[in-house]
C-alpha cells in the first residue's frame, strides 16, 4: 500500500472519528434536557421521581423478577386469532422474531390446566422477555388509538378532570414503557442470522428527547412512572386478598406454589411500605350518578383499547400487548373495589371480589414490565453520562 494511500485512509479514520464523538456529545447533551425535565414532583400526586428511582431498582425490581421466574406466572391463555374488529387484517407478521409457539399442554402445569377450562378457543402461552424491536405495530397502534376510538373520545378529554387525565397519562405511560423496552432491546445487528440486541442510545433520545418531540419525551417519560404508582397502589390495595390462608398460588407442585406465595407476600410488604402512594380516593369524588358514569365511561374506552390489540399483527406484540392491557384494566378493577377488598372473608371464598388466575398474571408481568422499564431508564442514564 501506497503511502499516499495510508495517509487518505488516516485522514478518512480520523474524520469518522470526530463525527462519532461529536454525534456522541450531541447525545449527551441532549440527555441533560431530558433529565432536568424528568425530576422532581409528578403531576396529580405527591410523589418525586427520584424516591419512585431508588424503591423500584433497589427493592422492586430484584424481587419481581424472582417471581415472574415461578411456574405459576410464566403461562398466560389467551385467544390470538381474534379478528381485527376495525379494518379487514391480510395476515400477521412474517418475521420469524415476531412469532410465539403456544405450549403444548403436555407442558403446562397440571393446577393452571386445571384452572382454565373456560377459554376453549385460548391457547396456553409461555411468557418471556420479548426480544425484537421491528415489531413495533403496537406502538403505532396506540399513537393513533384515539381516532380509532372515535370523535367521542376527543369529546370525552374536554375539560380534562382528573379522571379523564388519568386515563390518558395511562395509556401514554403504556405507550412510554413498550418505546423504553423496544430500545432497551433493539436489534443492533444481524449477521449470518446471529442477532446481536442491546441498548440503541440514538434511538432513546429519539424518542424521549425534548428537541426530537417537540418537548413531549420528557412528559411520556413522566406518564410512564404515573402507570407505575397507579398499579403499585393497586397492588398495595389488594395484599390483604391474597394474604389470606385460603388463596394458593395453584399449579400442582406444593412446594414451588407455597414459595411463589412468600416472595409474592414479600413483595406486598414492599408496596405497602411505599410512603408516597397515589390517592385514588381523588378520582369520582363527586356526586354518585356522576361518579358512577365516569367509571363506566372508563370501563368501555379500555374495552375498546383491549379491541385494538387484535389488530396488530406481530403474535409477540399481540400477546404481551393483551397480557399489558389486562393487567392495567385489573388495577382499576382493584382500585375501584376498596370496600369490597376490605370486607373479604378470612377463611372463605369472596363473592364480593375476586380475582382469577388470569388476572393475577397479567397484573403481576404488566407490573413487572413498568419495573423494568424504570430500571432500563438507569441504565440509559448511565450510558449517556458516559458520552456526555
């Protein structure tokens, strides 16, 4: 090689180089905006962000990850050949990374089989972390959501009450954690069909970033840790159900069923000790015929969300987008049910409340997932410091 040849290839290295620091220092200084933006006291409670940082990644975050590894949550039954009641569906998703086996039921535990009869249309399911961030037609289906729920809804937001900015602060917060979760897990690589995933910083700021979204990433971030103290109260709300000698965490194996119930009771302990929990109590405070159609206002705009999710077309999606749905629409049910939940009898069954097995795990993985999505927030936060 030529000497002139070297010193082009040099000049070319060197060049690319600085763009990549620069393009570097760029991303870092972009994070500062973000940041100070994303701190402090949220909006409609008391709680600061950085108090919600440091309960769930050195207390929640350990712990619900333990349990999501137990039998008992790892099998979700639902129905994912539901038509798209919206518009005509041509197919699902080709891509091999979009697609989930259901289980046989040779493989699911013989107490959860037992438990779900009911469903005869609705597979088995194993759950695990979802890996494949080309999938992203759920997001898209959310970010348009509203006209898919019709002019009424836009009437429905007028005025915003609390409880209408409640609902559109969780559907954000849920659109925020499946955008944190898919650049956390992005596809960095393919090559000779090895997948390399990892954390795409460029595509976190382009997504949360106040000059990329025209200052709304730093608000969808803080409706992302709103979804979080909604359904950490309701899981505070709803420890005294299953403290209960008479509910089992049932899958057939005793042992493993009585110690998914000490680290489920653990976890209890944690979100009640929680001092700075939303105040539910807030929410259809006025009159009762008022109050009473709020909440069914409530009831069928989330129906008409879980609808949505049979439109997307990535199986994966689907599925982790109806088990993040339910999970939602049981927190609500838990918040809404407080006298109930108080009147439950010790040593029989409740016809008051109840919740099934299905409930549970959608709202202890839905939980699970808000979790993650925190402590993925950390973990952008260090890398950008890193090129800052």
């Amino acid at each position: 090689m030529s000497s002139s040849s070297v010193v082009r290839r040099t000049a070319a290295e060197t060049e690319l180089a600085v763009q990549l620091l620069l393009a570097l220092g760029t991303i870092g200084c972009l994070w500062s905006a973000t940041e100070a933006q994303l701190t402090g006291v949220l909006d409609d409670c008391l709680c600061d962000i950085e108090s919600i940082d440091d309960f769930n990644n050195l207390k929640i975050f350990p712990e619900i990850q333990k349990l999501l590894a137990r039998d008992y949550f790892r099998y979700y039954k639902v129905n994912l050949k539901r038509p798209c009641p919206f518009w005509a569906d041509d197919g699902h998703c080709s891509i091999r990374d979009c697609h989930v086996e259901p289980c046989p039921e040779s493989k699911v535990p013989v107490g959860i089989k037992a438990e779900s009869t009911n469903k005869p249309d609705a597979l088995f399911w194993f759950i695990y972390n979802p890996r494949n961030s080309r999938c992203i037609v759920v997001l898209k289906l959310l970010m348009y959501m509203f006209v898919f729920l019709g002019e009424s809804f836009y009437t429905w937001l007028e005025g915003l009450c609390l409880e209408k900015r409640v609902f559109y602060k969780l559907i954000s917060g849920l659109h925020a954690s499946i955008n944190v979760h898919l650049c956390a897990n992005y596809l960095l690589e393919e090559t000779w069909g090895k997948p390399r995933w990892g954390a795409n910083v460029k595509e976190f700021t382009s997504r949360f970033d106040p000059s990329e979204t025209k200052g709304e990433g730093p608000r969808r971030l803080k409706n992302l840790y709103f979804l979080y103290l909604i359904e950490l109260r309701a899981l505070s709300k709803v420890a005294s159900y299953f403290e209960r000698s008479i509910v089992d965490l049932y899958t057939g194996n005793a042992q493993e069923d009585a110690e998914t119930k000490v680290l489920l009771l653990e976890i209890f302990t944690h979100t009640k000790s929680f001092p700075m929990h939303f105040d539910e109590k807030s929410m259809f405070a006025g009159d009762k015929k008022g109050a009473t159609s709020l909440k069914e206002e409530f009831r069928l705009h989330f129906k008409n969300i879980s609808r949505i999710m049979d439109c997307v077309g990535c199986d994966k999606c689907r599925l982790w987008g109806k088990l993040q749905t339910q999970g939602l629409g049981t927190a609500l049910k838990i918040l809404f049910s407080e006298k109930e939940i108080k009147n439950l009898p010790e040593n029989s069954p409740s016809k008051g409340f109840q919740l099934t097995r299905q409930e549970i795990v959608a709202l202890l993985n839905a939980f699970g997932r808000l979790s993650t999505s925190i402590r993925e927030l950390q973990n952008f936060k260090n890398l950008l410091q890193r090129t800052s």
